[in-house]
C-alpha cells in the first residue's frame, strides 16, 4: 500500500493537520473514491479501519477542552480527576487536578511535566515520552496496528451530551486486550475508552463524566501555574537514554505487534537503585520490562494486578530480575520473560 | 491494654465529630475541666495529622524488611476469596494482610472514600443514560460481585516503577491519563454499583 506509507512518511515531519489529509487522502486513494478530493470532512462509512484511531489521536492532542474524567475498574476501584487541555497546532499544554486519593496537580507542557503534590509540598518534574490517545500509534504506524486490530465502526450513541460514533478494536491474537471507543461525531475526539478482555468483559472504562470541546482553557495561564514552585521543594526523575543492546538486553523472539520504542537508564528520586525501563508498544498498548542486577537477597517472584494494568516480577538471565508492567494479559508479560536474554 | 471505658469513648466520639445534643454539651464540659480528657484530645488529633501526613505516615521498612515478609506471609495459609484467573493474585497473603505501611494507605483510602463515590455515582449515572447502541451494550463495567477484590501492597519502589511505566503511556487523553489517574489515586476497591450491561 504505497499511498498509505508516503502518508506515514510525511506524518512524522509534517504539522499534524496536514498530516491527517494525506492520510485521508490515501485512504480516499485506496478506497477507490477517485471523485474525493476534499479529504477533511469524509462521510463515517467510508473512513475506514486505522484511520479512525488515528483520527481520535489527534483530536486528542489538538482539541482544546475541560472536563471531568473517570476510570472505573472492573475491581470496582475508580479514580477521577478534573482535566484542562489546551491544544494549539503542535503545542499541547493541560492541567489535571485529582478529585481521588492524594492531592495532586499536574501540569503538562509538551514533554514537560510538573506534578505538585500540596500535601508534602513537593513539585516532581520529569519527561513525558509521548502524548495522545495512542502514545505511540503514529511511531508503531497504523499499517502495523491494522496487522493486529480489527477495527469497525459498531454504531452510534450519545455520551456525556455528544453524539459519538462507536468503534469495536477487536485484538487478532490473545496477546493484546481489545478496546471500544467512543469518537465524538464531528472532531473524532475520544470521549470514553473501554479496554476489553478476551472474553469481552469490561476490564476497565475510561471516560469524560462530563466535557467541554472547545472551552475557554488559556493556555498562558496554565504556563503560569506550572512555573509558580514557590514553596515546594523540586525532585527532578533522572533519566538517560540508554540502548537495550548496549546494554546487553535483547529479546530471543519478538512479541508479536510489539515494537521496541525507548530504553532509559533511570535514576529514581528516592534513594533506590536504578534500572533499565525498555518500552514496547504495538500502538496502543505498552509494556515497560524494568530490570536491575538481582542482588544478594533472594527474592520471590510475584504477579499482581491492579485495574487493567498486569504486573510480574520474575528472575531473568542468572543475576537479574525482571518486573514487567504493562496494559495487556498476563500471558503476554511472561511472553516478555520468556524471550528475554541476556547477550554479554 | 487499656480498660475501654464510656468517657474515653466519648472523646474519641467528639474527635469524630459524632456528638450531638446533650452528650455534646456534657463531653465539652468535662474536656474544658478535665487534664487527662484534654491529654487524650490532643494524643488523636496527634494521631490524626500523622497519618495523614505523607512525609511522617511513610514507612521506613527496607526492602530487606519487605522481603522477609514476602516470604513469612506466603508460608502462611490464608483462606482468600475467589478470585477470576484474569487477576491471579501470587503472593495473595500480601494483599490481604496488613503491612508496616498498610495502614496509612488504608487511612487515605477512607478519607477518600466518601468524595469518590459522590464521582463514581456521578460518572455511573452519567454513563448509564447512553442509549443502547447497535451492539447493545453500553457503558457498563460489570463489577464481579463474587470476587472481593484484594487491596494491592503498593511498596515505594513499585510505585516508582509504576510512575515510569506511565512516563512511556503518555501524557494527554484517555488512554494516559487513565494511566496517571490509575497508577496513584486508586481507593479501596468498593463493590460497584450494580449495573447490568443492557442487552
């Protein structure tokens, strides 16, 4: 599919909204469709598949809203938070206040991010890899999703005051969870997520209780705010880009879908040891493999779950032990374990 | 061990904010007299701000200690509910036993509780006006009222570890801010409000 790659191509260089005509364009192109030639604004029937996810992505980045978000788990633990979201072209800057557990304000500028906890008076700054609905849709490629997705537009509903159409991503293999999302209307903007099990059991729903599209949010002012660290002390998350090879880290067989993104050598705050963080994704999961020298003391291995997020720590390669964490089935963690091998 | 006796109980009480009426009236008096009744005033507002002071409440177990404990607690039997196999939980005796830090954790968890559930009724109701769409299921996330789902031993460095994990999610809608929002405000698991996925 030629048409498809030139679009990917140009998606990393190009400003984001360009990016999505040609896209649209080749999709038109592919779809057999020779009259289009206005891609922005194309009938729901005739978008097809991936273009749909890749559309919601950047709504999610280039929308500017307020609202109220809820994660509901199926344990039947919930969080919320209140969220301010000012996106301008390629530049994103947003605020989210949690309305659960501790207090905490976080404020995103781009790859920036402070988190300021009122309660200790500490401000955590760090690094934001990537941002999004899909983190790394756009670096996976919609191409590759497509392998492993099915994606059809099941319907339509009204949600949270919107008129949303309704997307199934069914996953083609058992390593992936399955989502459903509902895509407002007119911006494709995400305004609730499930995340689905094999059995198409709701894991963990992820939605806007309430929303604005398109509010006032100023954009100057969040800047502001973020700046003001006044009377809190500052603890910067170390972190450098490392190579998993260099480190002497490699996979015996790859996961299937997931591509290795980033690899950090990371220096925590607090006094711990460091490790290795190696990031995978097949586009719309990911799984972080942290790994540091195993240590004197015997350890257990362990598997654990919280929400929708599947965890397990387990000794890797003679000295090393491996905690894996990441949004798909346990099964594909162990995928993980298993394949992983120490080259030096 | 103390002997519980009613007028310490009635401290404790007014402390809580659960006296009213006469019994207020006569428990206030005996606080403005009464040296010992003011010593134990201050000891559970003491108590109080230190558990919810992150900096003073934090464990300052070792990892040496925890793993000790790892290892004493899977010795140990303990009669857990059933849980589904999409949420094995190995070593389940950590989640169910208390640990050295358990009980700040469980502490914000009950002063969250009242705030979240006034949002998850909000959200739930919100979420169950949708109309049925064509698959007709909406948006329901069908709580398993069988199993008690057990509260996750969260120690610093797998905190640590979980905040990393959400740097790679990302930063903007849904999907990553789930990811911040699950990683550090989940409160205790409280049975869902039962709403059946309309088929």
């Amino acid at each position: 599919m030629p048409h498809v790659k030139i679009a990917l191509l140009w998606c990393r260089w190009v400003p984001t909204l360009m990016a999505s005509s040609l896209l649209a364009a080749a999709g038109g192109a592919v779809a057999a469709s020779p009259a289009e030639s206005a891609p922005a604004v194309r009938p729901a029937a005739e978008r097809a598949g991936v273009q749909w996810l890749v559309r919601a992505h950047e709504a999610s980045r280039r929308k500017t809203y307020a609202g109220t978000f809820v994660v509901l788990s199926a344990s039947g633990a919930t969080a919320s938070s209140r969220i301010w979201h000012a996106g301008d072209g390629d530049q994103q800057v947003e605020r989210m206040d949690a309305l659960s557990g501790t207090p905490r304000t976080t404020f995103r500028h781009n790859a920036q991010v402070v988190t300021f906890l009122p309660e200790s008076r500490i401000a955590k700054t760090e690094q934001r890899d990537a941002a999004g609905l899909f983190p790394h849709l756009m670096r996976v490629g919609p191409a590759s999703v497509a392998q492993f997705y099915g994606v059809r537009h099941a319907g339509a509903e009204r949600v949270a005051g919107f008129d949303t159409d309704v997307l199934q991503l069914q996953p083609k293999d058992t390593l992936r969870y399955g989502y459903r999302l509902w895509a407002e209307k007119k911006s494709g903007f995400a305004v609730q997520l499930q995340t689905l099990d094999g059995d198409g059991r709701i894991l963990e729903q992820a939605a806007f209780s309430d929303l604005d599209l398109d509010a006032p949010v100023r954009a100057d002012r969040l800047l502001q705010m973020m700046a003001d660290t006044t009377g809190y002390r500052i603890e910067k998350a170390e972190r450098t880009a490392a190579s998993a090879a260099e480190e002497g880290w490699a996979l015996k067989t790859p996961v299937a879908g997931f591509q290795p993104m980033d690899c950090f050598r990371r220096v925590p705050a607090s006094s711990m040891p460091g490790s290795m963080q190696w990031i995978f994704s097949d586009g719309l999961a990911t799984v972080s493999l942290f790994i540091e020298p195993y240590g004197t003391r015997p350890r257990q291995e362990w598997q654990n779950a919280m929400g929708v997020t599947q965890m397990l720590g387990r000794r890797v390669g003679a000295d090393w032990w491996l905690v894996a964490i990441g949004e798909v089935p346990a099964q594909t963690l162990k995928a993980f374990a298993s394949a992983l091998e120490r080259r030096r | 061990m103390t002997t519980i006796d009613s007028s310490s109980d009635a401290v404790s009480a007014l402390a809580d904010g659960a006296l009213h009426g006469p019994a207020l009236v006569a428990t206030l008096d005996r606080l403005a007299r009464d040296g010992q009744a003011q010593a134990q005033w201050h000891a559970y507002h003491l108590i109080g701000d230190v558990l919810r002071s992150e900096d003073l409440a934090r464990s300052t177990a070792s990892s040496d200690f925890m793993d000790k404990l790892q290892a004493r607690l899977a010795q140990e039997e303990i009669v857990r509910p059933v849980v589904s196999a999409a949420a094995t939980v190995v070593p389940a005796d950590l989640a169910v036993r208390p640990a050295a830090n358990g009980d700040s954790f469980r502490w914000k968890m009950a002063a969250g509780f009242a705030s979240l559930a006034a949002v998850a009724a909000i959200g739930w109701n919100t979420l169950a006006m949708t109309d049925a769409g064509a698959d007709g299921t909406t948006g329901a996330v069908q709580a398993r009222a069988d199993a008690q789902p057990p509260v996750m031993l969260r120690n610093a460095q797998l905190d640590e570890l979980l905040a990393a994990h959400n740097q790679a999610v990302g930063g903007a809608a849904l999907q990553s801010q789930a990811g911040y929002v699950r990683s550090a405000s989940f409160e205790t698991p409280q049975p869902a409000p039962s709403l059946q996925p309309q088929r």
